[in-house]
C-alpha cells in the first residue's frame, strides 16, 4: 500500500503530500482539487507501468489532457524557481517510486517523457535511477521500473510496484449498471463505470462458500438494501423486462421481499440506483479479482443520506477486516458519509481539500483531537461539525 503520496505542479497541486491509510475520504467544495488528487496517482500509475499517454490514461480513469492544462499556471511567488516538469512519488517505508515527467506546451507529443524516475527497495537501494540526459539514452517515452519488475520474482518493492501499475479510479454511472449504456473502460472484476456488475456480483456470491469474508459483505449488502430478499444474476430474456430497455445480456436480479412470490422479481433496470452502487462498492472491496489500490469518485452518488453513511460504516468494515490488503481513496459531497467513518482507528482517515488565497489546493488531515470528543459529548456529530466549517472544507459562498 501506499504511505505516503506526493505531487507538484499538476493542475491545482502545486506541492502536495499526503499520509494515507487503509480507507481514505476527502472532503471539500466542488473545484476544491479532490479528483485532481486521485488523477495524479493515476499518472503514476501509468508511470509505473511503464508508459503514460492517453490510452493509459483513460484506461485508469484519468481525464487526459494537454501539457497547458496538466502543468500548474500559477504566477511564481517572490524568489521562487517553477519546476518546468510534473513530479509524483510513493512511498512505503523505505520502498519508493517516482517520477518526473515532461512535455512541452508547444507541439506537445503523444506521450509524455520521462524526465527522471527512481525506484527503491526496502533496504533504500536503488532498482531504477533514472536521471536526465541529453542525446543518447533510453527511450524517453518508456518507463524503466516496468522494465526492471520483469527481472524480479518478488518482494516487497515488486508488491508495491505491481499494486500501484493496477490502480484505477471508478466512477459509477447509473445507466451502466442498470446495463443500458456501455462501458467505455471495460475491465475485471467490473468496469470503471459499472460495466459487467451483474457477472461480478455472481462471481461475488459463489465466492461465500470458500470464503466468509465474501458472505460476511454480501450479508451486508443485503441487509443495506432493506426492500430486497436476495440479488443475483440473471439472464436479462427471463426477467420482467420493457422490450424498449437496451439491456445486456445479462441483468441484476433482485428479490422483493414484500411482494407476492412470482411478482416480485426486479431487474436492475428497474432497482434504485443505491442498490446498483451499494452492489457496486460490495465488488470492490470483496471481489477476488479488484484492484489492491483503487479510488472511486464520488462515492455517495445516488445514495440516500442514512444509506451512505450506513454503506461507508460497512465499506471500512470490509477493508480493515479483509484476508487481503487493499487500500481505498474516496470522494464524497454528502456530509452523512463522514459518520460512517470509525476515526478512532488509524487506518481510516479523513481529510479536507480546499482552495488557499492563491487558488492552490490544500490537504490537511483531520484528527480526533480532544475538542472535537467533547462536541461528540453534546451531541455534535461529524457531519455536522463539517456543515458548520469547524475542520475546513467546505466552500466559502
């Protein structure tokens, strides 16, 4: 996982660190700089594996974009030298990658370069160093610790590695999961958009019987869905479905408990679309196949205001007590999400994301301190300490 991440000069993040833990929100007024954040990860991804152009790009669910709208604009301060190129880096304990890329903002190339680019172990010694040249030398366009991993056959600085090239950013979108509208990035367990839930969550629940930590998650999304009996899969020509519908082959299948049996059969078509994301966020964090590091945005869309923090309570469960590791980001609006969050435990954490006076974004993490347990004390809750402007994030307007 990833302990520490760090950006310059991209977009709003000017200069940038940030110390994650296991499950991470962040907060902050629309334009604040919260996807900027989870994008820039996505480049070092691609950095990670190897390349980063806009295929890549797009295949982690980062917006591309030419060099004049990925480099920071801002007017230099008084005795300050603007970094000419992006830089981003990782790291756990004494494992670390990063990079800094370049491209100029005139005729700018399909690919970014790679500028410099290093890669550490857990003993701090170096696998890649990678520094400027002129004339002669690798290929600019191609990474070199993609190149290096194939020569390794483990380790701690290869897990990194490896879980930071399969990082991607999902974005649900209802009309995908209803299966009504395709997905553009496909991938397994399930598209950046939604694309292939209904096979997800089969394989999901055939996972329970070899594994509890998959029935404890599909116990509770169930139990999440107060209206439904059972969900499932199922072939979309064998459900109640409006010949109309665009549909895939195949549907989620809900089981409404308080209809007569044999009428109370659901399409995803025609579920609300908390179920379709709570089902969604279930994929993420149990399916075998998901991503050890990953980001959604937006992760209250759709969701009622007691489902989302209900969702968020269980969604931290799920990754603090799973048999793997896998670390979450997550970008929210709906203040109920907030009281979801077990902050007491290290491994969640929560931070604001704001605009300072010079328009740069800020993070800051916002900690449990004593004041705050005595707000708790007369009834303050999270969310509304965060409505009220008492820990930052939220707009001025």
């Amino acid at each position: 996982m990833i302990e520490q991440f760090t950006v310059r000069t991209f977009k709003t993040l000017d200069d940038v660190t940030v110390d994650l833990g296991l499950v991470n929100v962040f907060i902050g007024a629309n334009g604040s700089g919260k996807s900027n954040l989870l994008e820039a990860v996505g480049i070092l991804s691609a950095a990670a594996d190897g390349k980063v152009d806009d295929q890549s790009l797009m295949a982690r669910g980062v917006r591309p974009g030419l060099p004049a709208l990925y480099k920071s604009a801002f007017p230099a301060q008084p005795g300050e030298r603007i970094p000419p190129h992006l830089f981003f880096g990782a790291r756990n304990g004494q494992v670390a990658y990063d990079v800094t890329l370049h491209n100029p903002l005139r005729e700018p190339a399909p690919a970014w370069r790679f500028k410099s680019e290093n890669w550490k172990d857990e003993n701090g010694n170096g696998l890649v160093a990678r520094v400027p040249t002129q004339g002669t030398g690798p290929n600019p366009e191609r990474g070199l610790a993609a190149l290096e991993a194939v020569k390794l056959a483990g380790g701690n600085a290869l897990d990194f590695l490896t879980s930071l090239q399969g990082y991607v950013i999902y974005s649900p979108a209802t009309a995908v999961l209803r299966g009504i509208a395709p997905e553009t990035q496909p991938r397994k367990p399930v598209g950046l958009s939604g694309g292939g839930l209904p096979q997800a969550i089969s394989e999901l629940t055939e996972q329970r019987f070899w594994d509890k930590h998959s029935e404890r998650i599909c116990a509770d999304v169930l139990g999440l869905i107060d209206w439904a009996k059972s969900f499932g899969r199922a072939p979309a020509k064998g459900l109640p479905l409006s010949p109309a519908a665009a549909a895939s082959k195949d549907v989620i299948r809900f089981h409404d408990r308080f209809m007569r049996e044999k009428r109370n059969v659901l399409s995803g078509y025609d579920a609300s679309e908390g179920a379709l994301h709570a089902l969604m966020l279930a994929v993420i964090a149990g399916h075998r196949a998901s991503p050890a590091l990953c980001a959604v945005d937006n992760a209250d869309q759709g969701l009622n205001p007691r489902l989302a923090r209900s969702l968020m309570e269980r969604l931290c469960e799920w990754f603090l007590n799973a048999n793997v590791k896998r670390q979450i980001l997550l970008t929210t609006h709906n203040p109920l999400v907030l009281d979801g969050l077990p902050l007491q435990d290290d491994r969640v954490r929560l931070f604001t994301v704001s605009r300072t006076d010079s328009g740069r974004t800020s993070v800051h993490r916002v900690f449990v301190d004593d004041a705050m347990l005595e707000k708790a004390r007369k009834g303050w809750s999270l969310s509304r300490l965060w409505v009220m402007g008492h820990f930052g994030g939220v707009p001025d307007v």
